[in-house]
C-alpha cells in the first residue's frame, strides 16, 4: 500500500484548515446573528411577518360651562391599500380614483409601492366608504376614524384653537389640553407572510382605542356670543386692524368669555375668512405663507404685549393708596405739566390745565402728572413689589399655549424718568390678560386669582375626572384699599371719561385709555390702541371686562368713544343674562326703567312666525344656527326660557336647525365657479357638509351635482385658482 506524499498530505492539511476556518468562520456569524444582533432580527421579523393597522382613538368634545357643544369628533374613515395583496394594480387605481374623485395617477403610485400598508385618502365619507366596499377590491381596507368639527365655525376660534390632519392640537384648547383629549390609539395586528399578505389561519390581535377625555370650558357660549357680537360690530364701525374683548369672573377669575377679530374657522384653519389675504397668500412662498398662517393664528390676548395707558393708572392709584401716600381726599395742582429728571411730562389736556384736583378727580380727568407725583412718592423698589403682587412683572400661568412675558425695565434699570412713564402706563409692555387679572384683583377685595380656561375634564360618561378649583395667588392689597378703589372706578364712569360705559341700574366702575402705538422700537404717529377696563357691579362686582381696539381709524381714537361703548354692551347684556337685578336710583326710573313684559313659547315654529310673535311683544332676536337659518328654520330652543320676565326690547337668542320641510335626500347643487365661502353657504342651507381642496374657484365635485343625497352628507370639492379655470 502506497504512502500518501507529502503534496498530498499538504493539501489535506490546506482542505482541513480551509474547512475549519470556514466552519469557525460561520459559527461566529451565526452567533453574531443570534446573540449579539438577535434583537434586533427578532423585530424586523416581527415587523415583516405583521401588518399594523392604527386605530385612532376618538378626541374629547370640547363643551362650554353649561354643556354646549363647541368642539366635536365626527366620525370618518381612511382608506388604506396593501400593495402586495392587489391583483390588478391599474384596474384597482382606476376604480379607487373614480369613487374617491382624486388623480388616477397619484392612486396608482400607492398601489404599486413597496410599501406594505399606504393611505389612500383620509377623511372619508360613509357612502364614498360603503361604495368601495361594495367593489370588493383585493388589496383594499377602510378602517374607521375621527375626524374634527368646529359646530360654530368661527366662533371663538382662539379659544379653542384647532387640529392638524392626524387630529393633534395645533394651537388653543386643542394644543394645551392635546393629551388629555387625544386618547390613546389602538392597533389591529395581524400575521403576515414574508410578502405581506395575510396568513390564512394567522391569529390577529385588537387592541381597542381608549377614547381621550372631554373639556369643560369657563367660556359660556351665550356671553362668548355677546363679545363676539360686539367686538364685530366695533370692527366694522372704527375700521380697525383688530378689536378684542376679554369677560372674566370677578371671584373666580374663570375666563367667560375671550372674543377677537378678526379671526379664522377652525374647520378650514389655512384659509383665512379675509378674501383679500386669500388671494395674498395664493402668491407667497411656503415660507411666507406659514408666517401668515401663525400670524393669524396668534391670540393676541395671551401671546402680544401693548402698552396699557391710562388703564394702568389704576394700578398706580390702588398701589399708592395701600401704600398710604395718596388718600382719595388728597390734593394735587394740575399745571398742564411736570418736570421730571429735566424732562417736561405733559398732561393730555397741557393747554388748559385741570388746576387743584383730588385723587378722584385725577383719575377721572386721567391727568398724567398726577400718577407721575404718585409714582415718585412711592419710589421704584415699592412700585415694583405692587407690580410683582398684581402679576405684572410674570406670566399669569392662564391654562393656553404661548402666554408672552411683559417687557418692561429691571428694577436696576429705572430711573426717574422710566418711574413717572411707567406710572401713567408708557415704557412698559404687558399682555391683556395680565391687566384684566390684576384689575379683576382689585375689584376682588385684593385677591389675586389664577386664570383658568377649563373647568374639569370628564370622561365618555359624563363622570367628573377631574375638577380645577379656583387658585388664589396672594393677597396684593387690603379689602379696604380694594373697596375705595371700587368707588373711584365707578365714579370715573359717572363722572369721568368712562361715561360711555355707564348702564342704568348698574353701578359700573373703570378706566379709559388711549395710547400711541410701539411700532418698530419707537411710537407711530396716528396710530393708537384704545382700550377700557371695567367692573360691574362696583358695589359687589361679578364680571371684568376689558376691550381693546386696535389702530381704529373711524370717527375718533379715544378709548372713551370706541372701547367704552363695546365694554356697555357686553356687560350690559352678560348682567342681565346672568340674572344680575338692576338697581335703579330715583332718577333712572324716572328715565330708563323699561316695562317687563312675559316672554312668549316660540319652540317648535319656524324663525318667521317666531320673529312675528317677538316683535308684537317689542322684543328683538338674534338667531344662533345649527346651519345657516333662514325664516323657514324651525326653533328649537331659546334664551330666556318661555314665562320669564324680562324687560322691553330685549334680545331673544333663537337656536334653529334645519328646516324639516326639506326633502331628503336632498339634490347636490352644481358648485362650479363657486368661492369656497359660496359653496360652504350653499351646502349649509341644503343641510350638507363641504370638504375642501385647494383654494380658489369650485372646479369639481363629488358627489356630482344632481346626485341625490342624505342629510348630512360631505361634498367634495376640489378648488383651483381663477386663471386655471
């Protein structure tokens, strides 16, 4: 027998050692696999052998105090495509594309991607759902979800705020309070194979979404309501850029009502009401259109500053008189100006002095050299602890996203000539919810209270989970000071510049401003923001008000003429709304006291026959729609209540809905050439809703005009700008 030779010994070796090195070789690579990136495997397979489905959770309601809905979560659903699953991608696309009215080619690219679950479209109504379902498409999901409504529109947009398209708070109630409201999503799990198609006998896995909790807002729908009415109206009358109004509980500090406008609809939150920066923004940049949507989203009552003017000067009065510098007795000489540091301050009225004045009549006649000498007697470390006590210095800590800190000198920093313009409300910058809370401490026996927007959130049953109570701060002043206060502000009302706020049988008490605007670092000549700050009734005050308008450019720029009168209004109707009894001294009843009169039931009738009644009885009505009302709209209920008391020429809000008298189904309208605010008026008297796309004119629809359709049904439509037409 032969002897292997030493070449082929050799190269058994090499084979051997070749083999071992490959076996150890693979040993390592499977252990790297298993131990050391075994986790990670472990959940890319997980991931390729399931398919996820998410379950959206549905979003709290937003209510108002008393239960009105102001905020809800219709029900919609999303259309999903697994691409591996579809037989016939073209014919699936086409299909798909018709049905929903979107680009047969967009479709298509999702049919045909390598992902293994896309969204076809969002946000889709239960026929357009039922008519795919009945098409049977492989390949082809809808699972159910949420989608947010706004009932009112516009009405207190910046209170609420609104959603983004996967129904996250983006600003307002809707960002502050997004993870209580939000909920927790669930998940649809089901096993797969390596292409992504469903297992036969796979076992799947439902996860149910826990459905996020509701708010229960300060805000009361019926005195947002008035605000809103008036704050409008005063828009419209002084041609200003903006006007605001703020009601806040005296006691409690609990924000009734915050009313701005211009404003936006929630519904359709980029694209402004105002037509002409529609068509500004058609021809901006992205970048440039996103400032102009948060410049429009911005509430301007907790996230800017202005300078208050003389509404501040009650805080300066209220601080010397605690401070036991100034009695409402003392004496001072108005001679038109004070000389400060070499610096001439003048009084408004410089050219013809107010002369010798006690503290109540420099707060009434609001002569600037007055607070100066107040200011200086008290001293700028002892002004400033007042202005810390009041929250001036700080953030209110108000439950809204973006509060703005005030801008004002450090206390290094304040000289004589920064302490007498600080004094009558010039050199410092704060926001409006900082001045109404530190007034409404004032009014409150100097109790100091946190603002609040949200009284408790509830779950889907009603039950209370929890309850914010009303926060004391601190005490800044004492009941007495807080008292003597309550009568210098009414007599400023009486007899001073705020008269246009005064109200038979309601002691008002306030202050009037009217202060050059900052613009740019410096003051803008001719422009102005006008303001009043009021309390009622003084003698045991429930509500503050404060109104703010700014840059009018009417018939006048005093607060006196423009702010005044919106504050009248709101109070005026709030009081009486709340059941506050006038108290009407001798010579009012002999001038004001209007005779009572029984409402009468106007339920279940139509706004015509409604008004009819209501005017024969001399009162008046505004109507609050579920739609757009018109004289056919059925009442279906009312404030005040049938059988109350209340006096002659009184508004009577009348809640309609839609007129039962139209048929359902009801025909689609043709919209073409239709502006959205046409089509979105259109569709709301027929009883449906609009969903929009793109911005411009009315180019397609769906369903079609003359299909028939029920009740409540989403219209589709798509917009394109005038040119394309």
């Amino acid at each position: 027998m032969s002897q292997p030779s030493i070449s082929s010994k050799k190269r058994l070796i090499a084979m051997f050692l070749l083999v071992s090195i490959t076996l150890f070789a693979l040993i390592v690579r499977i252990g790297w696999i298993q131990i050391v990136r075994g986790e990670k495997y472990k959940e890319l397979a997980i991931r390729y052998q399931t398919r996820d489905i998410p379950i959206p959770a549905k979003r709290g309601i937003i209510y108002d105090r008393n239960g009105k809905e102001l905020a809800v979560s219709a029900s919609t659903n999303t259309v999903w495509v697994h691409p591996v699953e579809v037989k016939e991608p073209e014919k699936t696309a086409s299909i798909l594309a018709g049905i929903l009215g979107l680009e047969e080619e967009a479709v298509l690219k999702k049919v045909k991607s390598k992902q293994s679950i896309a969204a076809v479209a969002l946000y889709v109504d239960d026929e357009l759902a039922k008519a795919i379902r009945t098409e049977n498409l492989k390949g082809i999901s809808i699972s159910e979800g949420n989608e947010r409504f706004y009932p009112y529109g516009n009405f207190a947009a910046y209170v609420l705020g609104h959603t983004n398209v996967d129904n996250q708070g983006i600003a307002g109630i809707e960002l502050e309070y997004d993870k209580y409201l939000s909920g927790i999503p669930g998940r649809w799990i089901k096993n797969t194979d390596g292409g992504g198609r469903q297992l036969p006998f796979s076992v799947e896995k439902f996860h149910q979404a826990e459905d996020g909790l509701n708010v229960v807002l300060t805000i009361d729908e019926v005195i947002q309501h008035f605000a809103e009415k008036a704050v409008q109206n005063a828009l419209e009358i002084h041609k200003a850029k903006r006007v605001y109004a703020i009601v806040m509980d005296v006691k409690t500090a609990e924000v009734l009502a915050m009313a701005v406008k211009p404003d936006y609809d929630p519904n359709y939150p980029r694209i402004p009401l105002d037509e002409e920066l529609k068509k500004e923004m058609e021809t901006m940049d992205n970048k440039k259109q996103l400032e102009t949507l948060f410049a429009m989203w911005r509430n301007p009552v907790i996230n800017d500053t202005y300078e208050p003017g003389s509404t501040f000067k009650l805080i300066t009065t209220t601080s010397a008189i605690e401070e036991g510098v100034a009695t409402p007795e003392s004496t001072f000489v108005g001679r038109g100006f004070i000389m400060v540091g070499g610096r001439r301050i003048r009084c408004w009225r410089s050219y013809n002095p107010h002369g010798t004045q006690t503290l109540v009549e420099a707060v009434q006649n609001s002569c600037n050299p007055v607070f100066v000498e107040l200011g200086q007697r008290m001293g700028a470390q002892t002004f400033y602890k007042y202005l810390d006590g009041f929250g001036i210095s700080g953030l209110t800590g108000i439950d809204l996203p973006g509060e703005r800190k005030p801008i004002m000198y450090s206390i290094d920093n304040v000289g004589p000539v920064e302490l007498a313009t600080i004094s009558f409300g010039q050199s410092i910058s704060i926001t409006p919810i900082q001045l109404i809370n530190a007034v409404a401490a004032i009014a409150n026996d100097g109790k100091l209270m946190r603002p609040h927007m949200v009284k408790e959130l509830t779950d889907a049953d009603g039950n209370v989970v929890h309850r914010f109570e009303p926060t004391m701060v601190r005490q800044v002043v004492s009941e007495k000071t807080s008292k003597t206060m309550r009568e210098i502000m009414a007599a400023t009302v009486d007899d001073g510049s705020g008269s246009f706020a005064y109200i038979p049988g309601y002691r008002v008490g306030g202050k009037t401003g009217t202060a050059q605007k900052v613009v740019g670092g410096g003051y803008a000549q001719g422009l102005y923001v006008s303001s009043f700050i009021g309390i009622a009734p003084a003698d045991d005050p429930k509500l503050a008000v404060l109104t703010i308008v700014d840059e009018p450019m009417g018939f006048s720029t005093y607060g006196s003429l423009t702010a005044a009168p919106i504050a009248k209004e709101i109070l005026e109707d709030s009081l009486r709304y709340l059941d506050v009894r006038p108290k009407y001294t001798d010579k009012e009843e002999e001038e004001y006291v209007r005779k009572e009169v029984t409402l009468p039931e106007v339920r279940n009738i139509t706004v015509k026959e409604a008004s009819k009644i209501l005017v024969d009885n001399n009162l008046q009505f505004n109507t609050e729609p579920e739609y757009y009302a018109d004289e056919n709209a059925k009442v279906v209920d009312m404030f005040p209540k049938p059988g109350a008391k209340i006096p002659e020429r009184s508004i009577v809000l009348l809640y309609t809905k839609l007129n039962e008298n139209i048929p359902s189904p009801v025909e689609v309208p043709d919209l073409k050439g239709k502006t959205i605010r046409e089509a979105n008026i259109i569709l709301n008297n027929l009883g449906l809703r609009l969903k929009i796309s793109g911005s411009g004119l009315a180019s397609g629809q769906h369903p079609e005009a003359g299909t028939m359709v029920e009740l409540g049904t989403i219209v589709s439509v798509e917009f394109k700008p005038e040119q394309t037409q």
